[in-house]
C-alpha cells in the first residue's frame, strides 16, 4: 500500500476525535479498516476526499461499537450505488464468523428489503479464520486471532509484492501468541490509550488497553520500523497529544513513530 489515511485516532468514548478506523489505499484497491460508531464514517470520508467507489474491501476487527456500527451505513450508502448502477465492482467485507452473521443479522433487520437485496450479491460478508490468507488489493493479506480477553477480535498482515510488510493489531496490545507477526514488520498499527506516567489516571490496563511505553516497547522488541500510535484518551489536548506520545515512545524505541490526528495522510511508500 501506498498511502495511510487516518480517518479517526480516538477510543470509545472520545469526543474530539472520531474512533479509530483507517484507509490503506494502493493501485489496486483500498481496504478500509473498521468504521467507526455510527455515520460520522462517512463525513470522514468525504473529508478525505475518499469515493465509496474507491472502497474495495472492509476489513472489521471486532464487535464493539465503536468499530462496527459504521460499517451498517457503508453497507446502506454502497447498497444504493448498486442498486442505482453507480457502481459495478463487488464490495467485500471480512471478519469473523460469529462478526459476520452478526453484521448480516444487523443490516436484514435494520435496512429496507430492497438495500438488503444487495448483501450476499454485490456486497458480500467474507468470514475469516485464525492464518487464513487472502488476496486484497494486491497484496497478501493473513487474519490472525488476537487472543482478545474481551470480544473476539482479529488483526491482520499484509505483505505487498515487493515485500513491505504492515501489521494491525486491533485496539487492545498485542499478546506474545501473535508476537511472531510483528518481527521485522516495516509498519506496527497499535493502540496506545495513554502515557505510561498517566497510567493510575486512566487505568487502561483494566479495561484491555495499553500505553505508549507497552507499545514502543512491543515494536522495538520486534524490530519494527515504524510505529503508529491510536485509539487513544481524548483528555490530553489535540495540541499536545502529538508532542507527548511521541516523546513518550521514543523514549523507549529507536524506530519512526507516528502519532497522527484525524485525517491525517501517512506515505508508507516514503518510510519503507
């Protein structure tokens, strides 16, 4: 992939930032990560100057809100694309088993008959299992269980012909079952809810999450490159947020560390 659009970088209940969801756009095709809570994903789109044509295939890590019930709007607004001949390219949307009959389930119950036409035809849930590859866009894509202690989630690694390498680990930090997809990965997407030294503030590790500390220290045990940094707390100022998460992680990793604001655009080609 060429090209990262960071459509939002806040946790569940943040209120400045739209939920963490991305974009990874290439020559052929983009695969758009998660939706977010709600139709906010499509002002971020449209924001980002981002076709719904241009969304080849979705990938949903897992089933909380906050990263799934966009995807019902997706699958509303594509379905019309369809049904009105603006669109003629299949849509794919992969996750687990249980996620996908869950989606489906949401979107019979919640759509007209007539946009739900389209789903098992032009718009296709494509359920994934623990190593399963594919091919997305070009590139060879492994699903991988994150071992979540909370909802089933899955992560995923891309390699691309030429061998760059991404891994997403969902939002909660990667367990040492997963650790062997990160070795040497040019690109680390993980979640990083707070500063290590405000820990006692917000406890992240009672529900699921982790630091920025855990994080820089998780890609610099596996010699990754380039660490991004997401799904965070949303009390540190949008102006500071940047400027100490960054001198938090490099602290502990020698690596690139990105900690990008909404709709930000990463060039993963430039930082190989």
């Amino acid at each position: 992939m060429e090209r990262l659009t960071v459509l939002g970088t806040g946790a569940a209940n943040a209120l400045r930032y739209y939920n963490t969801c991305f974009m990874l756009q290439g020559p052929q095709g983009g695969l758009l990560v998660d939706g977010g809570g709600g139709n906010g994903i499509l002002v971020q789109l449209e924001k980002a100057g981002i076709s719904l044509l241009d969304l080849t295939d979705i990938f949903v890590t897992h089933q909380h809100i906050d990263h799934s019930l966009g995807v019902i709007w997706l699958v509303r607004m594509i379905s019309s694309l369809f049904l009105r001949e603006k669109r003629s390219d299949l849509l794919r949307i992969h996750c687990h088993t249980r996620l996908s009959e869950k989606l489906r389930a949401i979107c019979q119950f919640t759509l007209s008959e007539k946009q739900f036409s389209t789903v098992g035809g032009s718009i296709r849930f494509m359920p994934v299992g623990d190593g399963e590859q594919r091919s997305i866009a070009g590139h060879t894509v492994t699903f991988f269980n994150t071992h979540s202690r909370k909802a089933e989630q899955f992560g995923f690694h891309m390699e691309s012909p030429e061998g760059q390498r991404i891994v997403c680990t969902g939002d909660e930090p990667c367990q040492p079952a997963c650790g062997h997809y990160l070795e040497g990965a040019d690109w680390l997407l993980h979640e990083a809810f707070c500063l290590e030294a405000e820990a006692n503030v917000f406890r992240p590790r009672l529900i699921g999450h982790g630091t920025v500390r855990e994080a820089a220290l998780l890609a610099g045990r596996h010699r990754v490159r380039n660490l991004v940094l997401w799904h965070t707390e949303d009390r540190t100022p949008p102006s500071l947020r940047k400027e100490r998460y960054t001198e938090e992680a490099k602290q502990a990793y020698r690596g690139g560390v990105y900690v990008p604001d909404d709709l930000e655009v990463i060039d993963l080609a430039a930082r190989r």
